[in-house]
C-alpha cells in the first residue's frame, strides 16, 4: 500500500501544474497551407488586392451583392464550431459566414489578421434574429431593441496566419 501511495504521490510531483487551456476545435482541414499561413475554404491560386472593412463598409451601395477580398481583424469566433466569426474595424463589424456552410475555421482564430474572399451584403435583421445572433456571441440580446442593420459576408475562402 505505501508503495502506491508513494508512486502517486511521485507522479503528481512531476506533472506539471498548468492552467486547461479551452480545447481548439478543428471542423476543417486546410486546403491550401505554408509555414506562415492556412487557407480555409475553397483554394486560391492568386488574391485580389485586400481592403479594409473600413472601406468596404464606406462603399456599401457600390459593393453589396459583389465579391470582395478582404483584410480584417478576428473580434470573435464561434465556439461551438468555428461556424462564423465577428471582423471588426474601427468601430465597423460584420458577420462572417462560409458558403454552404461547406467549412469552418479554427476557433482559436480570434485576434487573428486574415484575409477572405467572398459576397458583401447589407441586410436588416429582425430584432429576433439580432437577438439570436448575440446570444451566438455572447453579447447581451438584450440590449437589442428594435431591428438591425447587418454587415455580412458570405466567406468563399478565408487565409489564416499560423500562430
């Protein structure tokens, strides 16, 4: 019996006391990758000259419906399964989805600078529908009041540097 209690007591002693850090969910395989970077998403062989959200958001009647390639900041991904994220700029933010929910990203993509191509629109949600997309979030649905105005991008491909 000491002999046990001495094996545990040893093997608690040499296993280091680290924090858990939340569990990174993976949903998609990268269809394009280097050392620096992984493409989400449908492969591109070359990139467009990226814009600000900024100036996407700036442009919205000349740009909503077209194809745009964006950089942006990750605000927020999906926890569940990295199934949209939040981009925000400067005050600006839009909702970032993937087409036929055909792929995710990782969901320690927050923070992240990347670069996606895809289709802008401008829509009103439903107060509901802004509720729910909140809660997504985790925001406060209720401070909602009232329909919203939603910045989007329905993501064809997203690059994503490697941390």
């Amino acid at each position: 019996m000491k002999k046990i209690f001495v094996s545990v007591i040893l093997m608690l002693l040499s296993t280091p006391l680290v924090a858990q850090e939340a569990e990174v969910i993976r949903l998609s395989e990268p269809v394009q990758e280097t050392e620096t970077y992984e493409v989400f998403g449908s492969e591109i062989k070359q990139w467009n000259e990226a814009r600000s959200l900024v100036s996407l958001i700036e442009s919205e009647e000349e740009l909503s419906g077209k194809e745009v390639t964006i950089e942006t900041e990750v605000a927020k991904v999906c926890q569940k399964k990295g199934c949209f994220f939040v981009a925000n700029q400067d005050g600006y933010s839009a909702r970032i989805t993937f087409k036929d929910y055909g792929f995710f990203i990782p969901t320690d993509s927050q923070g992240k600078t990347v670069t996606l191509v895809g289709t802008f629109t401008v829509k009103e949600l439903s107060e509901d529908q802004a509720k729910h997309y909140a809660e997504d979030a985790d925001e406060d649905a209720e401070a909602i009041k009232g329909p919203q105005k939603e910045y989007s991008i329905v993501a064809t491909s997203v690059m994503i540097p490697k941390s």
